[in-house]
C-alpha cells in the first residue's frame, strides 16, 4: 500500500474492514472527487449521490435475475 496514494489506502481499508463495496464504485467516486475538489459550484456530492444510486440500481436488478 502506497500511503502518499490515496486510492490505494481507500482500497486498502476497505479490504481489511471487508466492506461489501464494489472496487470500481471506490474509484469512480475518488476520481470524481479529485477532478472537482477545486469547482466552485460544488456538485460533486449530486454527482457521487448519482453513481452510487445507479450502482444501487444495478446491485437490484442482478438479484432480480
């Protein structure tokens, strides 16, 4: 684990706490955050609220099937 890398560490703990979390769910909201920390409007949070209800979205209909 890189310490200086914040993904990393975010995986990591997940890892070891054994969260049911998708990796790529971790990813895109670390991705989002970082390309937005600095806007102004401050949307991020709509955004990462929308990846995590269609990841939500997703997790059902596989059960559905």
């Amino acid at each position: 684990m890189n310490k200086s890398d914040p993904l990393s560490v975010l995986l990591k703990i997940k890892e070891q706490k054994g969260l049911l979390v998708a990796d790529d769910l971790i990813k895109q909201c670390y991705q989002l955050q970082s390309a937005h920390q600095y806007d102004k409007e401050r949307i991020t949070l709509k955004k990462m609220e929308a990846l995590i209800e269609d990841e939500l979205v997703k997790d059902e209909e596989y059960k559905l099937i």
